[in-house]
C-alpha cells in the first residue's frame, strides 16, 4: 500500500501521472481522507483535468464545508475557466518547474524553525512567495501581508545576512509546509559585484528530506 510520504514526493518531482495513481491508491483504502482528495485535486489541475478536479474537491467541501485548500482552489479553477485545457496544463507544470530550478551555490532548500502557529503554516501553499527581513542578527521569513513564518537556521541565516547587506537580493518560495514544518526554497537573483566569486550557498549535504514533511500545499497552484 502506497505512503502518504509517497504521494507527497512523487509530486514534488513532478510525477503527476504517478501521483494520481497514488492518491487514488490512497482513498481506496480510506475514502475521506481529505488530504490525498486535494492532493489529487491538485494532481488533476496540473494534468488540465480541470472537471475532475472540480469535482474532487466538491467532495473535499462534502466532508469539510470550511476546507480553505479546497474553497480557494475552487474559486482559482472558476476564475481560469476561459483558458483552455492544454493552456492550464502548461502553465501549471511551467511553473512548479521553474519556481524551483536548483543552480549550485545560487538555490537552497531550507526548513525553517521557530515556526508560526500550525493554523498559520498548515494554509501556506506550494510555489507561495514570502518575504524576508533582518531582525536581531537573524532572518524572519513572512508571508506578503508580513504576517510571521518562521525563521531560517542561524548559520544560513548570518551568511545571507552578510550577503544581503553587501547588496545581494534573494527570492523566497515554499517548498512544502504542514501545520508542524515549513520548507523554503531561497533563490540569489542578483549578485553584487563585491561577491562575484562568492556563492550564496555552501554544497553539502543538509537539504532536509521531503519525504518527512506533509504537505498540505501539493493541493494548491
């Protein structure tokens, strides 16, 4: 029998094929699991089976009305209903793709700590944009409304603080998050000249493993 763990790595590489199989796999032995029905929502959404995902996350609504992951993604998939099935294929796929193409020593996957009430990070959703700020020799991580995420390890946290003020810039985007872990993917996109030679990230072997986080967010474009 397939693992939640599973499905949740499959989609993160990208295997939507293989995902749905999973989830379906998944719901066969435990119908009213909502998060395998919106990760298979999602899973439709990104293979343009917009109908499918439509009605998977009505029956996500069937067993919790209140459902934010499925209420949101439901008003997405109406405000798209004028582009066509190949368009929204496309540009979902193009998206999760690009939102986390690794460059060595320009690219990090970071578990945040310190995190923010589960209620706060269990709504993040994959490929979100956040916002960072230096605070007490330490980088906070907030969403766009500066609302409070976590923060990033102290040791990531002083090399970037000293890149940042020598005018480097950094994008941050959510890797996977569940109500108790938040994974960031943290991007240079520009470099100052002072740090030409000097990459923003170390290689090594830390990147935490996907396969212990939920995420929540594998249901969300």
């Amino acid at each position: 029998m397939p693992s939640k763990n599973l499905a949740i790595q499959t989609a993160l590489s990208g295997d939507w094929q293989n995902a749905t199989s999973i989830n379906k796999a998944l719901l066969n032995d435990n119908p009213n699991d909502i998060e395998a029905l919106n990760r298979l929502a999602f899973a439709f959404t990104i293979l343009g089976k917009i109908k499918q995902a439509k009605t998977t996350y009505k029956k996500v609504l069937g067993l919790d009305s209140l459902n934010p992951i499925a209420i949101r993604n439901l008003k997405r998939l109406a405000d798209t209903k004028t582009l066509g099935k190949s368009a929204k294929k496309t540009s979902s796929v193009t998206f999760v793709h690009k939102t986390f193409l690794e460059e060595t020593g320009k690219t990090k996957i970071i578990e945040l700590i310190n995190l923010a009430h589960p209620r706060i990070t269990a709504n993040l959703r994959i490929g979100q944009p956040l916002t960072s700020c230096i605070k007490r020799l330490k980088i906070f991580i907030q969403d766009m409304e500066k609302q409070y995420i976590g923060v990033l390890p102290d040791d990531i946290g002083k090399r970037l603080i000293k890149f940042i003020k020598g005018g480097n810039k950094y994008e941050t985007f959510v890797r996977s998050a569940s109500s108790r872990s938040v994974v960031v993917f943290i991007k240079e996109v520009k470099r100052a000249t002072r740090f030409k030679n000097q990459p923003s990230f170390l290689q090594n072997n830390d990147k935490p493993s996907i396969l212990t986080h939920s995420s929540r967010n594998l249901e969300e474009s």
